[in-house]
C-alpha cells in the first residue's frame, strides 16, 4: 500500500495534473458503461474517483464488483471535471481523480443499514454496529464540535489564568445527588472505592493550597436511571475559583460561554445574558431550564376562575393557563391527546377554551359570564383562532404539566427556531424540596454544577 499523499478534502484546482494517493472509504458507486465513478471519504471530506476500461490497467470486472464500504488505496493522476458535472456542494467539487491503480485493503460485508439513512433503522441495531453508524457525516459533525469545544474551552480559560489539573478517579465515597459506583479494592478486602460524582473534595483541597483558579474536563458517574438529561457517565467542565463573589462568576462563565459558540460555530450570543429567578423561571415558563425561543407563557387564572361557575377549580392551588396562537384549529382528537399528555405530568385533565368573534366558545366556555371572558382575553391576550389550555391542581403538577406541554406543542407547531440560541441565567435556586414518596427533604439541585 502507497502512503496517501492527500485526504479526500483537500484536493483542488491546483492540483490539476499531479500524481496523488487517496486512502478512504467507498461511499457510493455509479456505473456508467466502461466509465465508474465513486466517491471516495475519509473524515476530511469526499473526492470524487473515475475508473475508465480505455486506459485502466487493472482488472476493471474488480471495480464494477467494488461494495459501499469497501476500504481502498488508489494511485491516479487529478483533472478537472467537465463543465457539466462540477459539483459545488463537494469542497472537490471540481475536480476527480482518474484512477491507475487500486488495492483493496478491506472488503465490506453486506451492511445491516444504509449508513447514509441511518435513522431508517432501529436505535439497537445502530448500536451493535456502532463503529458504522460512527462514519456518518452528523456524528463526524458532533465528534468535531465536541473537539473544537474542548479546545477552545482550554484556550480561553488558559488565557485567563486557569490551571488545568487532573484528580483522581477512584475516590472516598461522599454522599451527593445520587448513588455513588463503587469499585471493589483487591488489597482492602471488604472495602470500595467511590466513582466521583464530582471532583468536589479535591478541587476544594486544590483551593486551600492556593490554585485559586483551577479547571479540568472531567468524566463523572452517577448510579442513577438513565433519562435524557440523565446518565450514568457524563463530562462537565469543572471550574473552581478562590476570593470571587457570585458576580465573577456569572462574568467568567458567560465569557468562556460567549467565547465557545463564537469561535465553534461564529454565533454571537447577547451580553449580557439575561436573568431569571428560579421562581420567576417556573411561574412563566414550568420549568427550571426554560425554552425562550418562543412566546408561549404560562398566565394565572386562579382569581378569575374562583369567580367562575367552574366548581372543579375552585379548591385547586393554583390554576394556570397556556394561550396557543392559531391553536383554535385543534380538533378534538388532538385536544384528547394534549389531554392524556398532562396526565403523565399527574395533571387530572386538560380545559380548553377557543377564541373566536372576541369570545371565549367550546370547552369550559359556558361557565364563564361575558365579563369574565374578557378579564381572560385581557390578561392572556388571547384572540380570534387562538386556543387556551388550562390546569387546575397542585402548583407543582400545574407547573410542570404545563411547561412540559408548552414545549411539546411548540414542537409539534414548529415554533422553535433550532438555529437560535437563547442562554439564560437562572438564579436563586432552592437548595431542597420535600419529596413526598421518601417522606423527607431532598437536594433540588446538584449544589455544585451550573
């Protein structure tokens, strides 16, 4: 096997009329005749490869049976494509390779999915044949991301005085969030050690012996149900600072923060960020991790439903509302569906009024007299095609009910711009919560991780 003189990204115009050696994957095939072109990738890119029986010296029947994945190593000379075949998506683009020879270092087996579909197949067999799903081009794209982040999170807190330090993995176990993992020692017979949940313990000692601002990337466990914003094993970038006050470090986190999305993804993000309290977060929006990137707010209606005919709200805790604009074209069904959506939330059910002519009609509607329609109109400033969704229950069932179906329809309706990005402070977190089914005070949140 030749030593590859190029990637599969970089060849251009310039190169026009030399001799190169590509290594990569065969990523598609197509026979024209006595003429085969492929696509060629590695992880640079694609260059596009011409097989031609007129003046190929190989076995040209080798070529025609070539397979998507087969790994090769080819020798040719690069030309310019005609006019017509330029392809301007392809950093190649304009250029092919006219092969004079090829090895084929590995023959593929039949694959189990078309790896350019991957979605096509099951979330199991994806996995048994990770190393195959690993070749795409959207997980390329996040290996890559992920790897430019961790630079450019180095360099930014390296510039800024941070020192980098590594502490140890097998640990003491310290009661935090969540079951610790354990990990038998074979000296101390009958004794574990702890996987960190965090590096907690250490970086506190590094504080102490005066590396007053310290950082490390660091891989942390927790024996915990796996859910999507959980996992057992997780990186967090890990900071901790000496003789600072909490304006530093909202200053300093936004900075790395800003600095990351620009020189990643050449996004400019507001500054300064803006802020909500965790109450404020939870009352507008449901949730302590809000979705800004729409306009869908919980509204209170609780002094305008006890005024109501509605006896079902009247002995609740709170009762909130969600104002979805054009949502007066919802069918029943779909309501019934919303409907059985909040009752994985512990939400008893879902009200619903639609407005049409500067009215509220249909849903619970009939129980509210003409002046209560219009303090509800005024103060959700719902309108004509519009619909509201409303819960009435414990203020934390409405709270989450609500949030997580604000979201949900948002989805659906398309109204979130994924290529924007909102960041948002959330302060004053409660450091515990009463959990019901333990009969006993719990940590809201991890006290130590942003």
């Amino acid at each position: 096997m030749d030593i590859r003189t190029h990637t599969c990204g970089e060849l251009n115009t310039s190169h026009v009329g030399k001799s190169v050696v590509l290594n990569g994957w065969v990523n598609t095939i197509r026979l024209h005749g006595q003429i085969v072109f492929i696509d060629i990738r590695d992880r640079y890119g694609k260059t596009q490869i011409v097989f031609n029986s007129e003046n190929y010296s190989g076995d040209f029947e080798t070529v025609k049976k070539l397979s998507m994945e087969d790994v090769l190593s080819l020798s040719g000379n690069v030309q310019n494509r005609d006019k017509d075949s330029v392809n301007t998506e392809m950093k190649t683009g304009k250029i092919e390779v006219l092969v004079e020879n090829i090895t084929i270092l590995n023959a593929a087996d039949p694959l189990p999915f078309v790896i350019s579909d991957r979605n096509s197949a099951e979330e199991d067999l994806r996995l048994k044949y990770r190393y195959l799903e690993l070749r795409t081009d959207e997980l390329h794209n996040n290996m890559m991301i992920r790897h430019q982040t961790y630079q450019s999170v180095r360099n930014y807190l390296a510039d800024n005085n941070f020192i980098e330090i590594e502490t140890p993995v097998l640990m003491k176990s310290t009661p935090e969030g969540a079951r610790d993992y354990l990990v038998a020692s074979r000296i101390h017979h009958g004794k574990f050690y702890a996987l960190p949940q965090s590096p907690q313990i250490y970086k506190q000692i590094l504080m102490i012996s005066g590396y007053d601002r310290y950082f490390q990337i660091v891989k942390c466990f927790r024996d915990e149900d796996l859910r999507s914003d959980r996992q057992p094993e997780f990186t967090q970038i890990d900071i901790e600072m000496s003789f600072i006050n909490e304006e530093i470090i909202f200053q300093e986190v936004q900075s790395l923060t800003s600095h990351v999305f620009k020189s990643v993804k050449n996004i400019d993000l507001p500054n300064p960020f803006p802020r909500l309290t965790w109450e404020e977060a939870m009352d507008q929006y449901g949730s302590d991790k809000p979705d800004t990137r729409f306009e869908i707010l919980l509204k209170e209606l609780k002094q305008i439903t006890d005024r109501s005919d509605f006896n079902a709200f009247k002995s609740v805790d709170i009762v909130k509302g969600i104002v979805i604009p054009d949502g007066g074209s919802f069918s029943r069904k779909i309501i019934d569906n919303y409907t059985e959506f909040v009752k994985k939330y512990n939400a008893r059910g879902l009200a619903w009024m639609k407005g049409e002519d500067g009215k509220l009609v249909g849903g619970i509607s009939k129980f509210f007299s003409d002046d209560l329609q219009k303090e509800i109109i005024t103060s959700t400033k719902i309108n004509n095609g519009d619909i509201i969704f409303i819960i009435g229950d414990q203020k934390q069932v409405v709270l989450n009910a609500l949030g997580a179906l604000r979201v949900e329809i948002a989805k659906e309706m398309k109204l979130i711009d994924n290529n924007k990005f909102h960041p948002v402070w959330i302060t004053d977190f409660p450091m515990f919560e009463y959990d019901d089914q333990s009969n006993r005070f719990v940590a809201r949140h991890h006290p130590f991780t942003a």
